[in-house]
C-alpha cells in the first residue's frame, strides 16, 4: 500500500538558495519524514534525508548539506549524489540512489506534488 501524502506547502522557493539545499519536515501516514529540496533555479528536488548506504541523514549539520556543482555529497562517508536524478555517482553506495518525493513550484511555493 501506498503512502498517503496530504497537500502540504513545504515552503517558499526564495526559502532555498540557488544551487543549494534545505531541509524540510512533511508529514506522511501521520508521521514526520525529513526531506532535502535542492533548488537549481526554478527547479526544485525533493528526496528523504536518509543515505542509502548506512541509512544516516546527509545534512552535516540539521538542514545544512553540502552540494557543490550539482551534486550533494553524504557527510557521513561521502557518497555523492546527483541533484537532478538522486543516482549515487561515488562513495560506498554507487549506483543506488536516494528515494524521490515529488514536489512542484507553484507560484512562489514548493508543494508536494
């Protein structure tokens, strides 16, 4: 069965800066999931915060990730993952990737989608 995933705005766009990332808490089934947005743009991505490596957040600080050139790198053990696709290009994980959540921009807002 399907998560159920009410209608929620999870911010404003400009809540993200250009080429980085943010964390967000959504609510899913009743419980509380961490997610990254990382916007290029007026794209924005959405993945959960968990490494499919050790199961770990990525932020090395609570909403803080490192992203450089489009990709968002693990604090953990350093995997690397591409913003646009989520596919692990390096680290202890390649070739897995992390768990999309669908988002879109509407007006100034990030929505689920």
């Amino acid at each position: 069965m399907e998560p159920v995933i009410p209608a929620q705005a999870l911010c404003r766009l400009d809540d993200i800066p250009d080429n980085e990332a943010i964390a967000v808490d959504i609510r899913i089934d009743d419980e509380l999931d961490n997610v990254i947005l990382l916007r290029r743009g007026n794209d924005v991505r959405a993945y959960f915060n968990v490494c499919p490596h050790a199961g770990r957040r990525l932020d090395w600080a609570p909403g803080k990730f490192l992203v450089k050139d489009g990709v968002l790198i693990c604090a953990a053990h350093g995997a690397s993952f591409q913003a646009e696709s989520g596919v692990c290009i390096g680290g202890p994980c390649r070739g897995d990737r992390l768990r999309a959540v669908s988002v879109a921009v509407s007006g100034e807002d990030v929505v689920l989608a």
